[in-house]
C-alpha cells in the first residue's frame, strides 16, 4: 500500500519587477577637483627675486612644504609662500605639482 505524501502548501507571492528606487547622488569625478599644490622634492630650495640663481635669495622652503604658482618664466615659477607671505621665484628643477590619479 503506497501512501500519500503530504506537501506544505507554499503560497507563491509576486515579486515586482521593478527595482527600488535608488536616490544617487550626482558622482563628482576626479576630474572635476581643484588641482593640487606644488611641493618641494629636494631638501630645501631657496626662494629668490629674480628668476636667477644669482639673485638676491629671499627664503627658503623645505621638503614637502606646500605652495601656489602664480607663472612660469623657463624653467623657474614664480610662487606665493601662503604661511609666510614671502612671493619669489624657486627653480622648477627642485618642485612639482603633486599629482591625483582618477580611477573613474
């Protein structure tokens, strides 16, 4: 004598079809952010007058230290000491603009 198999009874429910709403922000690309500063890459390198080794030396920043380009004159920028107000020009040779890479 066979018997008969009870099963549950699972009640099936409709699933939707559409997905839920995501509220996204706007994705800000990498590109869209300010250009980093320059910094120094050498021990230190001297702040002058002129765009000229030979001129009158102003300051001095040091490895790492953070700073803004106003202009370019060959291979010397002209730059603006933002923590001691000092402006003056820096050999190109000792600094560079750190850069951001985008992943996007």
């Amino acid at each position: 004598m066979l018997g008969a198999l009870a099963l549950p009874v699972l009640s099936a429910t409709t699933a939707s079809a559409a997905p839920a709403a995501v509220s996204a922000a706007p994705a800000s690309s990498c590109y869209d952010q300010p250009p980093l500063p320059y910094a120094v890459h050498a021990k230190a390198v001297t702040i002058r007058s002129k765009a000229s080794s030979k001129s009158t030396a102003l300051g001095v920043l040091y490895k790492s230290h953070k700073f803004s380009v106003a202009k370019k004159s060959g291979n010397w920028v002209f730059i603006t000491d933002k923590s001691t107000g000092v402006r003056g020009w820096v050999s190109g040779t000792y600094v560079s603009r750190d850069i951001r890479m985008c992943l996007d």
